[in-house]
C-alpha cells in the first residue's frame, strides 16, 4: 500500500540525525532537514518506491530530506516539461540541483532530458545551466537521439573556451560533464583529454567545512582504467 506523506515524515524524523542535523545548521539555510545523508536517502526511497503524486506532496515540504526523497521516488513517465521548469525554479539557491539533475536523477530518464539539457545548457539562468550540464552529465551514460560525437565535440570546445568565466557551480558541473562525455570514446577521450589540459586548475571553493576537492578530470580520463576500456 503506497505511504502518505505524513508517513513518509515520520519515517524521515525516525531516521533523523544529531550530527547531521548540527551540521545543517552552521550557517542559514532556506530549508530544515533531519540531517539524513544522501545514501541513506537512497534507501529509504527505495523502501517508498516509485509515486508521482506522493512526489508533488513531499516537493511542497519545508524539509530537505522530504523533497530529495521527492526528486528520487518521481515517475519520469509522468514527470513533464513544465513540472521540470517550475522546480528548476525552486530549488533553494541551487541546494537541491544535485539530486535535480545529477545522482541517476529521474529528470535524466524521462522522454525530453536532452532536449531540456540542450535548452538549460544555453540559458541566461545558472542554475539551468548548472542543471543543463549535470543533466548532459548523466546522459553521456546512455544514447539519447540527437546526441552523436559531432554534438558532444563542440560542447568539449565549447567548455574549453568558457569554463572559467562562468559561474562556480556551473565551472563543477562543466568538469562533471568533460570527465562523462571523455569515457564514451576514443575520440571523445582524445578531445576531453586534450581540454582538460588546456582548461588547467579549476578554481571552486566547497567551503571550510568540506573535504572536496575539484573534480581531477585528467587523471580520471588518463587512467589504466579508462585506457583498457577504451584501448587507448
């Protein structure tokens, strides 16, 4: 029997935690959360299952957790244009647009992802277009039409070329999307490899409290690895 939202909290404050929830609240944020980490998330979502509507619930939720678990249980049959152009705009300063539009995100399995990743790839807003190159990101795992290697070639050049002038998480998004796009190919490898040398040192700050470091796109795309795959 499928869970109400008021079930799905529930179940969210019973796996809430300490350290987490501390940890959210260092600095202001425009959402609360129970302080659940992204692979426990996971799980839980699986434990819901898939459910369109229990997902448009959980997205008008105050709690972060509650509307991860959204973007993870949503239907991408039923997931449209327009729903896709209106979270976009809700996603908390861009809090939300990992899991959006990156994560084996459900927006990247529904019917229209290229031609949205095509369309927020150009757009004035960074948010789209850090979701528009999370989104290519994730295609670059499959073979949508109208995504060929002349296609994913000019948007190598294209980060080539733009990557530093752009906003920081659409620059993380960028290097996201070279290291995807360089593993499909030979040529694309070739193509990634040579950017990602060109591109050089990507500046993002991840902040004090956080470990990240920038995505190292050129030791990924030159590894033994990525070699034998490839036979490069």
């Amino acid at each position: 029997m499928p869970l109400t939202k008021s079930q799905v909290m529930t179940l969210l404050k019973e796996n809430q935690n300490a350290r987490g929830i501390a940890h959210w609240k260092k600095k202001p944020r425009p959402l609360k959360s129970y302080g659940i980490g992204l692979t426990q998330l996971r799980k839980l979502a699986k434990q819901i299952g898939k459910d369109h509507k229990l997902a448009g619930q959980l997205w008008k939720s105050d709690y972060y957790d509650a509307r991860v678990i959204s973007l993870l249980i949503d239907d991408p049959k039923q997931v449209t244009r327009e729903q896709a152009e209106r979270q976009v705009e809700e996603l908390s300063a861009g809090m939300l647009a990992h899991v959006f539009a990156s994560c084996d995100a459900t927006l990247a399995k529904t019917p229209f992802a290229f031609d949205l990743a095509c369309d927020w790839m150009n757009s004035q807003d960074e948010v789209r277009r850090r979701c528009g190159y999370s989104l290519l990101y994730e295609l670059s795992k499959k073979n949508p039409r109208g995504m060929d290697d002349d296609f994913l070639l000019e948007r190598i050049e294209h980060i080539r070329k733009s990557i530093h002038d752009e906003e920081m998480w659409v620059r993380e998004s960028m290097l996201t999307t070279l290291m995807g796009v360089g593993k499909r190919n030979k040529k694309l490898n070739k193509a990634a490899v040579r950017a990602a040398k060109a591109i050089g040192p990507v500046d993002i700050d991840y902040g004090d409290d956080n470990n990240c470091e920038p995505l190292d796109v050129l030791k990924h795309l030159t590894s033994d690895y990525i070699k034998q795959k490839l036979g490069t």
